[in-house]
C-alpha cells in the first residue's frame, strides 16, 4: 500500500469502500513546525462519475484498485461524449467532456499515444503521451531576425489550448507541446 505522498495523477485508489480515479493533487504545507504535508485529491467514483475533493495526510496509506491501460486514438466526438477506438481490436471508448475536459486540449485526430484508464470495465480517463504536434491557428507574426532568446508571445493552437513560444514562430507552424506543464518544447 503506497502512502498518500506516493501517489500520482491518473491512478485509481479504493476510499471509504469505493473506487475512484485521481484526477488532479494539489499539496498543501501548513506553516508551523508541528505541521504534516496534506495531499489535497479531487477524486471521481468510478461508478458513477460522481466528485468527490478529500484530503490525506502525507504518510496516510492508501489502497490501490487494479486498473488497465489501452492504447487509443481518438475517433470521434458525439456532442458531449468523446469516442476513442482501440488501436487493438477496435473496441470503443466513450468518457464524456467534463470527465476529460483538461485533456481535450492535447488532443486531435491525428494524436498519437493516446491510452484510455479502465477500472472494473469502464473507461475513466486519458492518459496522454510526453509531447504532442499541435498546430498554432493564431499568433503575433514572426519578427524577422529573431533570435532564439527569451523573448516570447502567446499562440493559440487549434485545440483552443494558448501557450508562449519564441518570437521566430508564426501561424500555421506545427509544435510540439509539453502535455504535463503545457508548455512548447520545439518545431514538430
């Protein structure tokens, strides 16, 4: 059993006899020298979707579900439910917008590397790869001469997701993005 400092985004733990998918932590560190870390956890139950916010303290144990990994690409959208197709045997995958609206921002059709979480049976979540190639639909236009120094101006990619990248950069270019900070990393 993992303490609850151990335990990451993504993952499924059994609480209070049921399961939930961790979906965001976020530590707290009280001032004070008596103070223990708190490891604040917004939770979803996987049955039924249901929210739940619980903090534990940092050496507090905590059970593990058994949960599996498929590898996916994104298919289609039908309204407020997203379709993703097992790479394998075709399987589909529907999680609804709420439950993966900060990964929708990451992701199109032609994203690579894609796995759909899946706790008794049911899909919970997506796990994105390291960097995605996204294009950039708007930008300031690239100064010429730029250099590669610091200086930097938002863009906005075609998932609507904005991040900051070097002035040399203009619309239309494709980039790769750091999924876990949203942050450019380079040309794609």
């Amino acid at each position: 059993m993992p303490k609850a400092s151990e335990i990451k985004k993504n993952a499924a733990i059994e609480h209070n006899g049921k399961v939930y998918f961790v979906k965001d932590i976020a530590k707290l560190t009280p001032s004070g020298r008596a103070g223990a870390s708190l490891y604040r956890m917004r939770l979803y139950e996987v049955a039924t979707g249901a929210k739940a916010d619980e903090s534990f303290k940092a050496d507090e144990m905590i059970n593990t579900a058994e949960f599996n990994k498929r590898k996916v690409s994104f298919s289609y959208n039908d309204g407020e439910e997203y379709v993703f197709m097992d790479n394998e045997d075709y399987t589909p995958f529907s999680l609804d917008k709420e439950t993966i609206s900060d990964e929708l921002l990451f992701i199109t059709e032609e994203t690579t590397g894609l796995q759909v979480l899946i706790v008794d049976d049911k899909p919970v979540g997506i796990e994105l790869p390291a960097s995605v190639d996204l294009v950039i639909t708007e930008t300031d236009p690239s100064i010429k001469g730029a250099s590669a120094s610091a200086r930097t101006k938002p863009a906005i990619l075609s998932t609507g997701l904005t991040v900051q990248v070097p002035e040399y950069i203009s619309t239309g270019e494709k980039i790769k993005v750091n999924t876990a900070e949203a942050k450019f990393t380079s040309r794609a």
